[in-house]
C-alpha cells in the first residue's frame, strides 16, 4: 500500500491537490508564492527542467529586488512540487517570471 501526502492549495479558479507519489499524468510544477496567494507559473514533465526554470525565476526577481523593496511591493517565492494534469485550473496559462510587475499575477 503506497502513503500518498497530499497539500492542498487554495486558487481563485479551482483547487489543487499536488501528490508526493504520482501515476503517468504527473508533472511537475512551479509555483509562485506572492503573500497567502499562490499560482501555477509553469508546468514540466522533468523535475531538472523544473528546478532549473524555477532557478531562471528567482534569479529574474532578484534583479527587481531592490525595486520591489523600496515600493513596498513583496517579492514572490518559487518552489517546484509534483502536480496532477488533472488538477490544473481549466483555461490555466504559464505565469511570466515578472509578470507581477505588469499586473499579470491577479
């Protein structure tokens, strides 16, 4: 019998259940954490590919640190976590590493 963890993340659109041990339909995803809210940014089937975009992510927003801080505007967090295909929000789309700066994150 396999223990499956399950977290629960809350999304204006749908909820998500991301799984520690997964069947064929696992991916893997990128999240962004901006305050309590947190999105799907983008979507692999590989974890390497994963960790490296969300590596390219956190680099791109360190460049905007400074910017953000002095604006008071908080600065968004990424991690990668194993998601169904299933539990992907319908007309979900990939969130740009700095689309909160353009409004892009609501």
């Amino acid at each position: 019998m396999t223990r499956r963890r399950r977290v629960t993340f809350s999304f204006p659109m749908a909820e998500l259940t991301l799984v520690k041990q997964g069947n064929e339909d696992r991916l893997w995803a990128v999240l962004a954490h901006l305050g309590k809210q947190t999105r799907v940014a983008e979507v692999y089937r590989s974890h390497a590919q994963a960790l490296e975009d969300r590596d390219w992510r956190a680099r791109e927003v360190r460049a905007y640190e400074d910017f953000l801080r002095r604006t008071r505007q908080e600065v968004p967090r990424y991690s990668v976590a194993p998601i169904r295909r299933s539990d992907l929000p319908r007309r979900w789309t990939p969130l740009p590493a700095l689309g909160f700066l353009r409004g892009q994150w609501a």
